[in-house]
C-alpha cells in the first residue's frame, strides 16, 4: 500500500532537487517532442506526398533531347490511354524589362498541358494554372517583378522573343523551397519554346518528361520498361516512389544533424536527471536510515520513490508537452525562409506518444542508479552520517549496460542508419571521451593546487566536495559549447572567407553557355580580357571497367560521382593549382594512349578521392552517348579554396573540340558595370547566362547562417541541461556548503569570503569549461576548415573571448542565485539544527 | 582596562515554536575574569548551548547586553562579528565542525589564515606537534578518530591565541579515555596561554576542575560558585 502523503512530503521536502528533476524530464519531452513535431511536419508535409512533389508517377530526365526508341514508347502508351506525358524543360536564362532597361538571371520552366499532374500550381489572382499559362504569356515569381520593377501586363524578353507577365506564382507543388534557385522562376507555355532559340548546342538544359499513370498498380514495371530504353547515363527514369530530390536530400541531411543533436541533448538531460534524483535521496538519507531502521523493507522503500519519480516524471512530462507546443509557435520565426511554404508545423498525436515513451524510458533507466542506492544504503547512517561507497555489483553494471544498449539503439533508430548511428556514438564517445579526459587532467592540477590565496584553495578544495558534481558539469557544459561554438566559428570562417573579404582579384561574375560562334561578339560587350573555358558536359560511366553504381552514389550524403560533370580542356594549370602527381597534365607517353584508343586526363585531388581514382585508372565518360575512354595521366591540387572556377577533370583540346561545347566565362566587373553588361547581353545574345557570384554567395552565406543559428538554437537545449546541472549539483552539496559556510563564519570569515569561495568555485568549473570547449572547437574547426574548405582559418580571439566571459557570467550567475539560501544561512540555525541530530 | 573578559547582562532568548513562545533563557547576568575556567552546568535543555552562543556572539539576545574582552558585541552585526570572533574567540564543539574537504592541518592554520597570519603554517605544525597528531597532519577529518577530530578542533581554536575560548560539550562526543585526555589537554593549553575558558558540561567531573561554576535550571542560573558574580 502506498502512502501518498509520504510520497508528497518527500517531494515537498526536497523541492528544489524535484524542480530539477521536473526540468529535465521536461528537457528530454521537449527536445524528443519539438524536433520529432518539426521533423514530422516537414516530412510529412514535403517529402512523405512524393507524388505531389514529383508531378508525376514517372519522371524521366536528360540534359539533352530524349532518344528516339524511349520517346516512341511513350507516345506508344500515350495512344494507348496509359500515360498521360507532358513534357518540361527547366534552364537558366536572362529575362530583360524593356521598360526598365534591366535584366536578371531567372530561373525558366517550360511545361506543356497537363502540368503538374499531381498538385497545383498556386497564381497570386487564385485563377487556374492551366487557363492561365498560354502561348504568349509568362507566369512569374514575385521578386522577378520587384528585381525588374515590372508589372502583370508588361512584356519580358526572353531569349528572341517578348511574352506579356499574365500572374505571380505563388507556390510549386514540384518546388517547395526556392533557395536553391539562382534566379526567380517564370513560367513558360510549351507552345514558345522555339520562339525562345535559347536551345543551343551543350546548352544546360533539363530535359523533363512527366508521365501520369492511369492505373496506378502500372507504375513500377512501366518505369522499370523505360529504363531499359534509356540511353544510360544521360537519361534517368524514376517513380515517384524511388525519386530523390535535391530538397529532399537536402532536408533529409538537415533533420538528420538535428537528430543528433538531439540525442546529445537527452543524454544531457539524462544526466541531469540521475543527477537531481541523487540529490533528492541524498536528502531523503536520514529518512530512508529510519525506516529501514524501524523495519522498512528495501521493496517498500523503493516503491514509495519510484511512485515519487512517476509523479514527478508525470509532471515533468506534461510541462515538457506544454512547453514544446509554445515553441512551435516559435517555429515558424526560427524557419522562416528555409521552409517550404506549405508546411504547416503542428504535433502530431504520433510525436507526443513517441515521446511520452521515450521520454518515460529515459526518465527509468536514469532513474534506476539512484533508486538503486535505497538498496545499498545502511539504517546504520543514523549513527554514523557516513555513505558508504554505493555501485559495484551485477544490478548497477547491467543497468548501465542497458542504459548504452538503449542508446545506441535510439540513435540508430532516430538516424536510420546503423553505421552513421555508430559513427555518432564513436563520435560522441570521443567529444565526452576527450573533454572527460582534460578533465580529468585538470581535476588532478587542481586537487594538487596549493595557491597562495586562501579563497582560491578552499574553491579548489570545494570542486571536491563530496557530491559535487564538477566533472559532470565541466563535460556536459564544455562539450555542449563545443558544439555550440564550433559551428559559430566555422559559420564566420566560411563567411569570412567567401563574402566579407571576397578578393579583389577574384571573378564577381559568370557567364554561361557562350556558344562558340559567340565568343567574339562577347568580348566586345564586355570591353575587357575575360577568362574562357570550353565545357563539354559528360557523365562517368565506370572506373577500371568497373561501373558506377548510381542508385549508391546519390544515396552520398556528399558529391557523388554519378552526377553530370564539365569536362574542359586545356594544356596549362590555373592560377590556384598545382600538380599532386604526374609530372605534367597528360604525362609523357600520350602517342601511346592515343594509338590504344585512350585519351590522357587530369583528375582534381577532390574528385580523384571521392570516387578512389589514382594515376593510371581508366575512366569512361559518356558524353552525349558516345563512350570517351580516358587513362588518369595526373592528379591536380587547388591551393586556395576561393570562389574561381575549378574543373575536376581537364583534357587536352584534341580529345574534345568536337564535342558538343559551350564556353563558360568569369570576370571582375564591377556593380554597376555588371548591370549594363547583363542588359546589353539579355538584348543581343540572350541565350548567354549571367551569374552575379557576389550577390549569389551572399544569399548563399544568409541561409548558412540561418542553418547554423537553429543548430545553435537546438544545441542551447544543451547548455540548459548542463545548467540545469550545475544547479542540481548545488542543491545535492547544499547541506555541505551549508556546513562550510557556517564553519568558515563561525571562524571569522565574513559573509563576502563566503561569496567569494562560491564565486571562485563557479569561476573554475565556467573557466574550465570555456577554455575546454575553445580548445576543442578551435582544433575542430581548424581542422573542418583547413581540411575540408581548404580555407585560411581565423581564430576570432574576440569572439572566444566574449565567448569565455558569457559562459563565466552565466555559470556564476545560475551557481550564486542557486547559493543565495546558502548563503544566508545563519550559523547558529545550522548549529542548533545538529545539536537536535 | 576591564579585569573581566566577559559581562552578560539580563540576558533572555525565547524561540517561537508553533506559535508557542519557549523562553530559553531569562535574565541571565554572568561576568567571567580574564584567565578563568568557568564551567556553565546543567541539564540537558537547560538553556547551556543557548547561554554559550549568545555569550560567544554566535545568536543574539532578545535583550540584554554582552562585553566580551572589552567589546559589546550584542549589536554588531554578523560581519563586524566575525573578524572580532576571528582574533578573540576560539571555539571547541561537541561535534568538533572540522571542515571535511580541509587535511587536519588545514583546518588547524585556516583561522590564521583567515587573519593573513605569515606564520600561520608554523603555528599549525606547532599546535600538531604539541597533540602529538603531526603524523597525520594530511589526513582529512574521516581519517580521524573522535579524539583525533576533537584535538585537532582544540589546535584550531588556540592558533590565533584567543583571549577567550568557548566549549560546548567537548568531550560530549568520545568515551571516557579520550574524553579524559582531551580535558586535560584543553586544560593544559589554556594554562600555557593564559587564556579564559568557558565551557558547557552536564559533567560533574569536569565541573570539579573548574575556578567556578554557574548553574543553569530552566533558563535560569540557580547557584554560582564565588568567582562567577550572577
């Protein structure tokens, strides 16, 4: 029978302990719940509908025009009534205001009726798609009209011809976000795509035909049926049960590095859980010796704290829920820009049970260790207020053990991947590993420390005072701003190479697709030398005769090498690299490869790592079908990881000048200049696409920062539970700290040595902590950096610095305003309080 | 200057439990002369512990005055109290209050300290040695013995030589052995250094030691031997 007045009492008596307890259940509701919510609606609302995103049942897609034997199965089936087809062509190109004399690179949809099959396309005036795109008329974003000051009625030149602005779109079923867009998207009828003579030779052009299934049972055999007609690599067959989208991909990638940082915090949580309910049994000591000592039994005890850890778990739950549906309203601020438009952020009932589980077995297995001291502790305490060393034994191992088993497999399941759920955990271990490592190192310089200053040794002497809790917090708090800062300072790395020290010498602007026959009248507009660089656009086929697997190549969370790449020629190295192996681009022996039908090609370090190439390798390209087979002669290095053009794979001019090519250019222009160049090139020669890289990775660097401010958002829920532990470990030492207090007073300190020690203890755990995370961030971020951006690293000593004094204010504000009782205790109250012990 | 080391005068403490006033102590006066062994006798809640935490400036009177060593204490406050505790007063408990996460010789120098005394490690050292606890000079207080603890507390209330020493029960704690060698040390010790000692006991035996004795029923001193003036 339980004794609920018991149960009530005890958490009365401790109720500070049981705050904290209540806070950090709410802590793992809250972290489980908003993430699993804000997953949840993304998920659903863009990627579970892939039909809705896909337009279609089948896609196919090409850069260049479907082959022949593919386009007359479709149209066979067509005739059938089995598929419906509309045909889309997506491509880059300058849209000019004759009114305004301006012109901006946009983002081109040329669909045929039909489109989009599943979904709609939402107009500003709420009319119907299909009725409003016709031959002669454009549908646009709203920033088209704003970039361009033009108005619905005004005509746009695009390409050779002029079409009249008829909506606004507001909404893409097939395009939920649009950050990933150069340009603002018009849409164009079928009907003018000729009109347009933007088709040029190696244009990059998406080639997309829509299929609709009438009979949905049909379409994994009809699209495997395609597949096998396609002219592989070029095209590309997919349902819309095996598509993988950019965005997809993208979101798949965000969602996923939030789930970690999930996890990290329920860990967190976790400890601030086992570390709170140890505090509150701590207090409970003198009880629990009484009533063993009168004849409790172990089981009676325990179940009185366990009901005390449910009622408080449920209060922990329900605040946790509360809590996490106030900040969904917030979501929407904190997403703003990168969410699609139409999802909505709401709880699923699914999420809140999910979590209720979760957040219980989290609340159990931390729980239990505690609970398990009732176990081991001695009625004998009443005599002799001592604890004897409680752990040890088969129950306490195998609780931990579940404890690490639950995790590890909470983390996969919550990543979906075993083996990245591993390299989380191995990646985990090592953070807490190596911050518990210096810790420790730093512990044993400070229980060693004999400073001259007496306050500075009696707060050395306080880190370890029995049931402090100093390593964990030093852990959790420093491993937590790690990660915290780490993003910081690799965020203002990035941006302060790319964007706010973008040099000078560096090409601003790029233009695309330059048709050969173009390249004079180009350099006059422009008025200046620019760079040229022939493209002929290729995908690889098999490295060694060993093909590509495509389907594990997109499921890379990097590059992948079954992508569409540019190829060039040329017989020097750029200014920013230099040769890795080989001794020159194509080597000494090119008659050679030439008489076995090969071609030499230099490979860029990058790509040569991504995809396991060495000197030597045969590679085979299609380039427009046609097999190009080409032996690795060099392997080249970029010194700089500046905005310039880079080519992973360069030939000599002989291997590919009758390939099919266009020419890309960059150059230095400035503003102003770039504006007129962009006008007088969308009137003469509309098909050449320009790419203003300034303001490009400007928009680029915004959504990074916005990235890294919700990872910094979701990881803060870190530093709460390592405040929350600090707080906890306050209250668990508090009748120690009492005591001190009262014994250094009764000695003669007065009440501001008192403070001081508490402060200089606060100022220890925070100095250590901040200068543990610097560390281990400025390593990491070096090394992220350096090895990976290839970009110079900058320390941001002020930041560390304004950094360091944030983490020392608020760890000496949440210590002392957690020591304020102790620190008005009187010692003749602690005095009496012992005599009547 | 004042032959007394200290005066109380009409001393009272109630305490408020459940809305119940329990008067503690009731017009108490005591004057103690420098370098004597008083012993505050009585019962168990006789009000012995609440007379040595007013008289030792550690809880205040309802009313009353105290003149300790020359100084009225009764309405200073807690920080204007503690370095005059700190210089003045050394104290011995029941329970010895040794700070659990300081060595015994930390605990022994840390008043000196305290008072930004150069020599306070040679005095600590000095006091272990004269205990005879030097060998355990780095132990911390779990590591002792109840003996160990409470000579270690008597070192600590001698180190800045106060002019006035209080104990509460000292011996209350260890068995007769140790409750033996402990008086006389304490005993010994203020002999050396001339110094006042005030201490409360339920013990007659220790009582028969002292210069003189106030006894204390229900809050009240009932009889004094010649030397303690009621």
């Amino acid at each position: 029978m339980l004794h609920l007045r018991f149960i009530l009492r005890q958490i009365a008596g401790s109720r500070n302990q049981a705050i904290i307890f209540v806070f950090c259940v709410a802590l793992s509701l809250l972290i489980l719940t908003a993430l699993g919510g804000f997953s949840g609606s993304v998920r659903r609302s863009m990627l579970q509908d892939a039909r809705q995103l896909h337009g279609a049942d089948i896609t196919i897609h090409s850069h260049y025009p479907f082959s022949e034997p593919l386009l007359k199965a479709i149209h066979d089936y067509e005739q059938q009534g089995i598929v419906q087809g509309a045909l889309v062509n997506e491509f880059y190109s300058m849209a000019r205001n004759p009114q305004s004399e301006k012109s901006i690179l946009s983002d081109l949809k040329v669909v045929a009726k039909g489109y989009p099959f599943y979904g709609k396309v939402r107009l500003l005036s709420g009319r119907e798609f299909s009725k409003v795109l016709s031959k002669g008329s454009i549908i646009v974003d709203q920033v088209l009209l704003d970039r361009l000051q033009a108005h619905i009625g005004n005509t746009l030149q695009i390409g050779s011809t002029l079409l009249t602005i008829v909506d606004v779109v507001t909404l893409e079923p097939d395009r939920p976000v649009s950050f990933f867009s150069f340009g603002p998207r018009i849409f164009i009828a079928a009907e003018d795509l000729e009109r347009l003579d933007l088709i040029k030779k190696g244009s990059r052009i998406q080639f997309k035909y829509l299929l609709k299934v009438h009979d949905p049972a049909l379409v994994d055999r009809l699209g495997e049926e395609f597949s096998a007609m396609t002219v592989p690599p070029q095209e590309n067959v997919k349902t819309f049960k095996n598509a993988d989208s950019r965005i997809k991909r993208f979101f798949e990638n965000f969602l996923f590095f939030l789930s970690l940082i999930g996890m990290f915090t329920l860990v967190l949580a976790g400890i601030g859980i086992q570390t709170s309910l140890y505090a509150m049994l701590r207090e409970s000591d003198y009880t629990i010796a009484i009533m063993k000592s009168v004849g409790a039994t172990n089981r009676f005890i325990t179940l009185h704290f366990m009901a005390m850890v449910m009622v408080l778990g449920t209060c922990g739950t329900l605040l946790g829920l509360i809590l996490s549906s106030l900040l969904q309203l917030y979501f929407p601020t904190l997403f703003a820009s990168i969410l699609p438009a139409n999802v909505t952020l709401t709880i699923s009932w699914n999420v809140v049970f999910e979590g209720l589980v979760l957040g219980t077995i989290v609340v159990a297995l931390f729980s239990f260790l505690p609970l398990l001291r009732i176990k081991n502790f001695k009625p004998a305490f009443i005599f002799r207020k001592e604890i004897e060393k409680s752990g040890g034994g088969i129950l306490h191992y195998s609780a931990i053990s579940i404890i690490i088993l639950f995790f590890i497999g909470l983390v996969i399941w919550q990543l979906e991947d075993v083996k990245i759920g591993l390299y989380f955990i191995l990646g985990l271990c090592t953070l807490i590993g190596l911050t518990a490592l210096i810790t420790e190192g730093l512990m044993l310089f400070m229980k060693k420390n004999t400073a001259r200053s007496l306050v500075l040794r009696q707060s050395f002497r306080g880190l370890f005072r029995p049931g402090n809790a100093t390593r964990a917090i030093i852990i959790t708090l420093s491993a937590s701003l790690a990660v915290i800062f780490s993003i910081y300072l690799i965020d203002h790395n990035l941006r302060a190479t790319f964007i706010e020290a973008y040099p000078a010498n560096l090409p601003n602007a790029y233009f695309l697709d330059i048709q050969p026959e173009q390249k004079t009248e180009f350099s006059t507009i422009l008025g200046r030398e620019a760079e040229f660089y022939p493209i002929v656009r290729a995908r690889l086929a098999s490295i060694n005769n060993k093909p590509i697997n495509r389907t594990q190549e997109r499921e890379k969370r990097g590059d992948n090498m079954a992508r569409e790449f540019n190829l060039t020629y040329r017989d020097f190295l750029l200014k920013d690299e230099q040769m890795l192996e080989g001794e020159n681009l194509f080597g000494n022996r090119i008659n050679a490869l030439y008489s076995r039908g090969e071609v030499p090609v230099s490979v860029l370090d990058t790509v040569a790592e991504n995809g396991d190439i060495k000197v030597g390798d045969l590679l085979i390209f299609k380039v427009l079908g046609l097999p190009l087979t080409a032996r690795v002669t060099s392997i080249r290095t970029r010194t700089e990881s500046k905005v310039r053009p880079f080519f992973y794979f360069v030939f000599q001019e002989k291997s590919l000048k009758d390939a099919p090519q266009t020419i890309f250019s960059s150059v230095r222009i400035d503003g102003e200049q770039l504006a007129i160049i962009q006008n007088t090139l969308a009137a003469r020669l509309p098909n050449i696409s320009v790419i203003d890289i300034g303001s490009t990775v400007e928009i680029l660097a915004g959504m990074m920062h916005k990235m890294s401010s919700i990872i910094q958002f979701f990881t803060s829920f870190s530093i709460i539970a390592g405040l929350l532990i600090i707080i906890s470990s306050i209250f668990a030492t508090r009748m120690t700290r009492i005591r001190e207090a009262v014994y250094f007073k009764i000695l003669g300190a007065q009440s501001s040595f008192v403070v001081k020690v508490f402060t200089y203890e606060n100022l220890i755990i925070a100095l250590s902590s901040a200068l543990l995370a610097n560390l281990i961030s400025h390593i990491g971020s070096w090394l992220v950096c350096r090895q990976l951006f290839n970009i110079t690293y900058q320390p941001l000593l002020g930041s560390t610095a304004i950094m360091t004094a944030g983490v020392i204010v608020l760890v000496i504000t949440v210590g002392l305003g957690a020591s304020v009782s102790i620190l008005r205790q009187k010692p003749i109250a602690y005095l009496r309080n012992e005599r009547q012990d | 200057m004042s032959p007394n080391a200290l005066e109380a005068i009409q001393l009272s403490k109630s305490y408020n439990v459940d809305s119940r006033q329990i008067t503690v102590l009731d017009r108490v006066s005591l004057t103690v002369p420098i370098g004597s062994f008083v012993v505050i006798e009585g019962k168990s809640g006789s009000g012995k512990s609440t007379l040595l935490s007013l008289l030792s400036g550690l809880d205040k009177p309802d009313s009353g005055k105290i003149r300790l060593c020359g100084t009225d204490i009764t309405d200073l406050s807690e920080d204007e109290l503690a370095p005059f505790r700190n210089r003045t007063i050394g104290y011995v408990f029941q329970s010895f209050h040794l700070v659990p996460s300081l060595t015994a010789f930390e605990n022994i120098a840390f008043p000196a300290e305290l008072n930004r005394d150069p020599q306070a490690a040679v005095k600590a050292k000095e006091l272990l040695h004269r205990v005879d606890l030097s060998k355990r000079m780095n132990n911390f207080p779990h590591q002792l013995s109840g003996g160990e603890k409470q000579r270690i507390a008597i070192c600590r209330a001698l180190i800045n030589s106060p002019q006035i020493i209080f104990a509460d029960e000292p011996t209350g704690n260890l068995d007769s052995a140790n409750g033996e060698i402990i008086m006389q040390l304490l005993l010994e010790l203020r002999q050396e250094l001339m110094t006042t000692l005030v201490l409360a006991t339920h013990s007659r035996e220790i009582s028969s030691k002292a210069d003189a004795i106030a006894r204390l029923v229900d809050g009240r001193i009932a009889t004094s031997s010649e030397k303690v003036n009621l």
